[in-house]
C-alpha cells in the first residue's frame, strides 16, 4: 500500500510538472508571437519615418534567449530537440536502453554543470550595479537581465536528461532518421511482420 501510495504521489508530480513544462512553453510561443508583431510594427513605423518605441529592439533580442531557455525543457521531455540515433538505431533492445540512459546521464550532468557556471556568471552580474547591456546602453538595461535565463533552461533540462535515466521508456527509440523517415521505416516494419 505504501509502495503504490508513492507511485501514485510520484506519478502526480511528473504530470504536475509536465504542465509547468507546459506553461513554459506556452509562454516562449507567445514571446514569438510578441516578436513577430514587435517586428511589424517597428519594421511599418520606419517605413512610413514614424516614432515607435525604442524598447523594441531589446525586447525581440532578448526574447529570443528566454524563448530558448524556457521552451528547451519541454522539448527534452517530449523527445522533440534535436538528437542523433545513429549508434543507438544500431544496436538490440537491451543495450540500447542502457546506452540511452548513460547518454541521458552525461547530458544531465553537462546541464548542471552550465546551470551551476551560468548561475555564477548571473550573480556576478546581478552584484555588479554598474554592470549594464553596452550594446543597448542607452536603455540601462541591467546586464544580469540577458543571463537569468541560462542558469533556469539548464537546470530543467537537466531535470529532464535525468528524468529519462529512471522512466521505463528510455529516450532513444532505436529509429534513425528525421520524424518523417522514422513514420516511413515504422510502416515498412509493420508490412514486414505483417508479411510474415
């Protein structure tokens, strides 16, 4: 009873966590939506020798570091960054898996590792009150603005690497390819066992 008591308490907080993944991402994709019209509007209002606002070019320049940082997490838990199946696609089930979760292992580590250095650089720069962005001096945009997302997208990425080193299901699949060729080697299988 306890045993399933904590299954079921753990099973509640991944999917908890899931959904602020989730939340994350949503969050990134409306920061792009927010680029593109920031982008318009600054790119129509020179066009027509219009004012605008000048915090528009800092704005869409660092979004474009917090989109990564905050969608990178959910994109690791749901397989959907970009990794290489090659070795993994080579070898059986039970090696495969093992492989799987070591890389998942090292690519956890290397995340904290890049969490605890950017969260190092963060504070140096949070401490530092004269520390501003050169490029944008005119703004006085603090300088420890541009780094707070590093140290956040590691951490939870490497949440993420780990959480694939214990689940049932490790990360590799064995299928090589981009998604439209791996749909394409799932259908040729399936027509091979069918055809047996």
């Amino acid at each position: 009873n306890c045993w399933f008591g904590n299954f079921f308490m753990l099973k509640n907080i991944d999917v908890f966590w899931g959904k602020v993944l989730a939340v994350f991402m949503g969050v990134a994709a409306v920061y792009v939506a927010l680029i593109m019209v920031a982008i318009v509007y600054a790119s129509a209002f020179r066009f027509f020798g219009l004012a605008y606002n000048q915090y528009t070019f800092p704005f869409i320049e660092y979004g474009f570091i917090f989109i990564l940082f905050l969608g990178s997490p959910w994109l690791v838990r749901n397989r959907g960054h970009v990794y290489i199946e090659l070795l993994t696609a080579a070898l059986n089930e039970s090696y495969r898996g093992s492989l799987s979760r070591f890389i998942c292992f090292v690519a956890g580590l290397v995340c904290l590792l890049w969490a605890w250095y950017t969260w190092l650089l963060f504070v140096e720069r949070f401490e530092d009150t004269m520390a501003f962005d050169e490029l944008r001096a005119q703004f006085d945009i603090p300088l420890w603005v541009s780094t707070i997302p590093f140290p956040i997208g590691f951490f939870l990425m490497a949440i993420e690497f780990f959480r694939f080193t214990v689940l049932s299901e490790p990360m590799h699949t064995g299928l090589a390819g981009v998604a439209s060729d791996r749909i394409e080697l799932e259908d040729t299988q399936r027509d091979l066992r069918e055809s047996d």
